[in-house]
C-alpha cells in the first residue's frame, strides 16, 4: 500500500498517502471543500489496510470519534477546512487536555464565515495555535508542496505519538489542489505511542514531560477526563495546585521541546539584509522573488517555517541584528504577523494578500526592492 | 447475592458520591452494576463514555471501568469512534437529556440510524440539574425552571419515540421507581448487537422538586402512579423496540475483509 516510488498527486491525496504511510488506522472526517479530497482518498485507502473510516453527521462528532478511537490505541486523523476547523475547537482543547495523540488537516480557505470555498487563504495561523479556550499548546505544521503534504503528515503523526497533543497541518487550497511530483521514500521513520503496561507507568512523566499512554480494553480502569485532573486521572476542580501543576506541564512539554519540534528552511540568510518570511502557499513565489533580488545584487534572505508553531523564535532572533527589514507575505490580513513582531520587536513590512489569490513573484519583489532603497 | 459491600468492592471507584440527596443518579449507578454483575462481563471489556451533566458523573468518577469523560453533548460521537476502533469493548453511554438531545441530539440520531452497537443510558430528569435548574428539551409545557419563570412556552421531546424512529435496535423507557425492569432492560442493551436505547426517569429533588414543592420519595411515587406499560405519550413505559438487525461495526469489518480479498 502506497508503496515506495514516484506518483503525480494532488496535495490532499499525498496527505492521505502520508497518513497510511504513518501507520494511521482510523479516519472520521465530514465533507467540505477543498479538503473533501483527503477524506474520500481515505475512504478508499483504509479498508485496504486494515483500518476504518467514518463520515460522521458533522465536524464535531468527526474530531470526537477520532479522540475515541486514539484512545482504543489506534493513530487516528480527520481533515476539514476554516468552517469545520472552528467547529473543531472545543475538542482540539479537550485533546490538548486529555493528551490525546490526534492529526487534524486544515486546508485552509478563504473566511470570514463561509468565505470563498474553493480559494486558498492563511487566516487561521493564529486559530490554530490558539483557537479553543484556556492554555494550551499544540503544534502545528506548515506544508508548501504535494510533497510536504506527504512528509509532514508523517511528521504530525510522529510528533502526537511523540508529545501526545494533537498536531495541526495548516494547509491550503493552493497545495492541497495543486498537482505535483510525489517520491514516497524507500525508508520512512515512523514513531509509534509508548503504551503503558500498568497504571504506574501512565502517571510516570519523562523528562520531555510526557508519560505512556494507557489504551482502553487493557484493564488498566483509566478514568480519562476534560476537567482538571490528577495524574491518576480523578477529578480535581478545587485545588489550585492540581491546575497549574497540569497546565504548566501541558504549555511546558511543547515549550521545553520546542528544538526538537522547531522546523524551517532558509537560503542566503548568512548576509541578508531585507529577510522575507513566509509560509504554505505563499512561500513559493517569496522564494522565487528572493532568488530575483539576489541576481539583481540585493541582500535578500528566505527564511520558512515548516512548523509554524512553535515558531523557530531562536534562529529568528539570531537574524535579527543583521536584518533591517523583514517581509512577510501571506493570505491574510493578520496571519503570522504578531508572531513576527512579537520576536523582531519591531514593524513587519506585512504583504497581505487577501482576494482568494497567492502572492505572485513581481509583487514581493517589488516590496523587496523597495525595501532595499 | 449482591451486598452493597460487595458492589463497593468491586464496581465503585469512591464513595460517597458527590449526589444530592434523594438523586436518582446512584439507583441508576446501582442498576448499571447489577446488570453488568448479572451479566458476567469482565470489567475490562467495558467503557464508559459520558459528557457533562450530573449523570456523567455517573460512570466518571464512581464506575470502575475505563472511562472517558468527554465535552457536552458529544459522547454518543466519543463512543462511537471507540467502538468502531476497537469493536470488542462494550461501550456504555451515559448521558442526561440535556446532554444528549439538547446539544448533542444530532449524534443521538445518527448513531440510531448507523446502528452502531453501542449502548445509551439517557438520564432524564426533565431539565438542566447541574447547572442550575434551567429549561431542557424534555421540560413539559408551562413547566417552571430557572430559565422559564413564567411557565415553559415550548413543547417537550418524546426522546423514546424520536429515537426508535431513528432506527435503533433496542428501546427502552423506565423510572428509577421500575429497578427491576431497568437492571433487565440494561442487561438486554448491552447484549443487543445493534443500537440500545434505555430512557430512564429520574427525580432532582434538588431543582424539579423544588419546582414542583415535592420530596424525592413524593417524586418516586409520582412515577409509580404515573408512568404506566398502559399509559400514553411521555408517561408509557416498557420497551418499545426490541429487533435484530445489521450493525455497523460488524458491517465495516465484514468491508474491510471483502475489499482485502
């Protein structure tokens, strides 16, 4: 099944091709564009390997069932776009909370409301960090090719084994419509949940403050909760200690981490003075009007962050006494902007672009010459 | 002979429980035990899955088996994605009637139309307990709750009739005045490959009662008196479908093995 070799796919067909890769085994999703194409590949995909698929009555019995079934022990996804994705929210915080290993897509299109379905957009950067209520982190992955819609699907799946949070690919219609090369490697690292022997063992915290993962059926009478909660799972709304103890530890398993997880691709950023960052979709003509500025001899640096959250905030902050200005192109009004401005301390020269359209290579150079003026 | 001692021992987490007094809820805890006891099961092929609401508390934290204690109105949806994922479990819902046709009465009648064979404990106390006394689907006309000071201007949900329309396997409706048939009626759901459904009546001293100025043991008498195999509407007991018929769990494997061939 999806076996090593090359393929020509679109976005959300790699995605899927990267989830059976990553051993996923259970798929409940709801219909919506343009994430529709995950969902019916996955459909078609998971019989075949043993493995089941539900089309729930909507996007919030979608991400429960997945919930459900991670914690029957098996590697569970659901895929969606901006709608479903904000119906999604409540339940992304009770994973968060519960350390529940889960992969939500979000082939994002254009909002507010019902927007333009079938045009790409970047709105949703800020709600996928920080979208359901209360604190929390989750970690959130940024694909730009059919390519990466594959890998780092496999990434998401290896990182909620790994932190036991649910992992968000923020995609869009841009990468999951497009149609491109897809090489599925000989050799895929596939990383699997440490599932606890005994009740000891589910409370026992690593030293990334993560513990084994108890499975329903095992007899281990796990007692698995959304309220604040011991480690032994009882129930403890009262005691101050009992929440900040938790929420530390479920903020802090992503933030002690986060060198581990932090992920980004850059080009001649060793002598950058005008760096553009960006992301998804946008990230291909930003890239391409970079390598323009440089043949025209301006110091033009390119730096994408494949994990969007968390941000690669160190590498970022070592550029920072260099650069003079920092570009960042995207679809969206706000997009990853406050982030950008939060670690540079300073005005992003922000290139929205919010028609439903990618950014084009004249258009970033343009603002990239005029920076370098 | 099953001793209180006994169920402590073997099927409750803690006790005391954090119940009002006079609350159905620890009859209807008692009546899950005793039906799983009567039944044999050995307590790890269980899970129990519920949302919010006072009779969410029933399996978490008191029922001693796996629990997953989930977000409001979603664990009909929870429990589904479990037992599809691992069909061997038998996946005990238990929810209230806020909980279960008030926000989440949508998976309610999907999961009886997929027939997945599950089983739904529905606590019915005719209104919103846990937070305060407020109107729910299933308050009567001109009833008075906190959210209905005048009287309640809406109807309230045959949830029985609703779900049986729906096309569960099993369906049941019983007060916490009828033990015996619930501990039957539970045993039978369980059992049943298909969707189960038991609607069980209970009192809220705490809110209803003090609504309708009666005591928890008026309460009870009032479903005795009430709540008949012969009555009409809301007020009819028994159960009202019993059928075999394909499930889904067992329909997705019987799939998975005919496009595997």
């Amino acid at each position: 099944m999806i076996n090593p070799g090359e393929y020509f796919v679109e976005g959300d067909v790699a995605a899927a091709y990267g989830a059976i890769r990553a051993g996923c085994l259970f798929f409940a999703g709801y219909p919506i564009t343009p994430a529709s194409e995950i969902t019916q590949a996955m459909a078609e995909l998971l019989p075949r390997v043993g493995g089941k698929f539900l089309q729930m009555e909507d996007e919030i019995a979608s991400i429960s069932a997945i919930i459900g079934a991670s914690w029957a022990g098996l590697k569970s996804m659901t895929a969606t776009s901006g709608p479903g994705f904000s119906l999604m929210q409540e339940n992304i915080g009770y994973a968060a909370m519960t350390e529940t290993p889960i992969v939500i897509i979000d082939v994002q299109r254009a909002g507010p409301a019902i927007g333009q379905a079938s045009r790409p957009a970047q709105g949703d950067v800020m709600q996928s960090r920080f979208g359901s209520h209360g604190d929390y982190e989750t970690i959130v992955l940024s694909p730009n090719s059919v390519q990466e819609m594959f890998d780092l699907t496999v990434k998401a799946f290896n990182l909620s084994e790994i932190y036991r949070v649910p992992v968000i690919i923020l995609s869009d219609a841009e990468v999951g419509h497009m149609m491109e090369r897809l090489v599925v490697p000989e050799r895929i690292e596939i990383v699997n949940r440490k599932i606890a022997s005994n009740f000891q063992e589910t409370m026992a915290y690593g030293e990334n403050l993560v513990s084994a993962m108890g499975r329903f059926g095992d007899g281990l009478e796990l007692m698995i909760t959304g309220s604040t909660h011991r480690p032994d799972g009882t129930r403890d709304t009262g005691t101050p200690e009992v929440q900040e103890n938790l929420v530390r530890r479920l903020v802090n398993k992503i933030e002690k981490n986060r060198s581990s997880i932090e992920e980004w691709e850059e080009l001649y950023t060793e002598d950058a003075e005008i760096l553009v960052i960006s992301h998804g979709a946008s990230s291909r003509p930003s890239k391409g009007a970079v390598i323009r500025a440089r043949k025209e001899g301006i110091r033009a640096g390119f730096l994408r962050p494949r994990v969007l959250w968390p941000s690669p905030e160190r590498r970022m902050i070592e550029l920072d006494s260099r650069v003079k200005r920092v570009i960042l192109p995207e679809m969206s009004l706000r997009g990853y902007r406050m982030e950008l401005e939060r670690i540079f301390h300073r005005k992003v020269d922000h290139l929205p672009k919010v028609g439903g359209v990618v950014p084009t290579v004249d258009e970033i150079f343009t603002k990239i010459r005029s920076a370098s003026l | 002979m099953i001793t209180a001692r006994y169920i402590k021992e073997n099927y409750v987490r803690r006790l005391p429980s954090a119940f009002c007094p006079g609350c159905g809820d620890g009859q209807i805890l008692n009546a899950i035990i005793r039906a799983i006891d009567h039944l044999k099961i050995d307590r790890k092929d269980i899970a129990a899955v519920s949302g919010i609401g006072c009779s969410a508390w029933i399996p978490s934290p008191y029922l001693r088996v796996d629990s997953l204690h989930t977000t409001h109105g979603r664990p009909i949806a929870f429990a589904t994605g479990l037992k599809v994922a691992n069909p061997r479990l038998k996946v005990i819902v238990v929810s209230g009637d806020g909980d279960a046709t008030g926000i989440g009465g949508n998976h309610l009648l999907h999961a009886a139309r997929s027939n997945v064979g599950i089983t739904v404990i529905m606590v019915n106390n005719g209104l919103y307990a846990m937070t305060g006394g407020q109107v729910a689907p299933t308050t009567p006309h001109e009833a008075k709750t906190t959210t209905t000071p005048y009287g309640n201007p809406a109807f309230s949900l045959d949830v029985s009739r609703v779900v049986a329309a729906a096309g569960a396997s099993y369906v049941a409706r019983w007060t916490t005045w009828h033990m015996n048939q619930l501990i039957r009626s539970i045993e039978k759901a369980i059992m049943k490959k298909g969707f189960s459904f038991i609607e069980v009546l209970s009192q809220c001293p705490t809110y209803e009662g003090r609504m309708l100025n009666m005591d928890h043991i008026e309460m009870l008498e009032w479903f005795r008196k009430n709540f008949r195999e012969d009555a009409e509407g809301i007020y009819k007991i028994g159960e009202f479908v019993d059928i075999e018929k394909p499930e889904l769990t067992e329909e997705l494997e019987k799939m998975i093995e005919r496009v595997r061939r």
